[in-house]
C-alpha cells in the first residue's frame, strides 16, 4: 500500500489545530480525522504547545510558495484517492468471489 506524501503545516495551522482540540470536547483522534493528518502529529503538537514549544516546530523547514502548498496538496489528496480506490477494488473482489 502507497503511503500519503508528507505535508508541511504552517505555524497557523498548528495553533489552530491544537487550539481545536483544546477547546473542544473532542479526541486527538476525532480532531485529526476532520483536518486529515495523522494523529501522532497532532500528538506532538499538543505536546510541544504544553512545553510552550509549538512556535519551534517547523523552523527548520524552508518556507514553501503557494504553489507549492497547493501541489503538496493535491498531491496528498491524489494519494488518498488512490489508496481509496484499490480498497473499494479490493472489496468488489471479495464480494464478486462470495456471491458465486
């Protein structure tokens, strides 16, 4: 199975994010499938705002234009689709060999 290509976040959406989960009611889980990353970088992310080390996460990182935001977007996106799409090939299968 292909894995989803990485993604940078802006320092923006990590506050929001971890502000998100903070004032909700809801899990690390719940909050990670309704922005779609994965949880264990919420995790850290909650991790590092309690040490009040959020705004240090990322700085090593070179600043990326919009275009490339938006490529590494559709990217992610394109790569979900996908792994989507061999699931429901799979499941069609099982199903087709079951119903004979």
């Amino acid at each position: 199975m292909n894995k989803i290509p990485k993604t940078q976040y802006s320092p923006e959406f990590r506050e929001q994010a971890v502000k998100s989960f903070n004032e909700g009611n809801l899990t690390i889980v719940e909050v990670a499938k309704r922005l779609s990353m994965p949880k264990t970088t919420l995790l850290s992310w909650i991790t590092a705002d309690k040490k009040g080390e959020l705004s240090s996460i990322g700085k090593h990182q070179k600043p990326l234009t919009e275009l490339a935001l938006e490529l590494s977007r559709v990217k992610r996106e394109l790569a979900e689709v996908k792994m989507e799409r061999d699931f429901i090939k799979k499941c069609a299968t099982y199903f087709a060999k079951t119903s004979r």
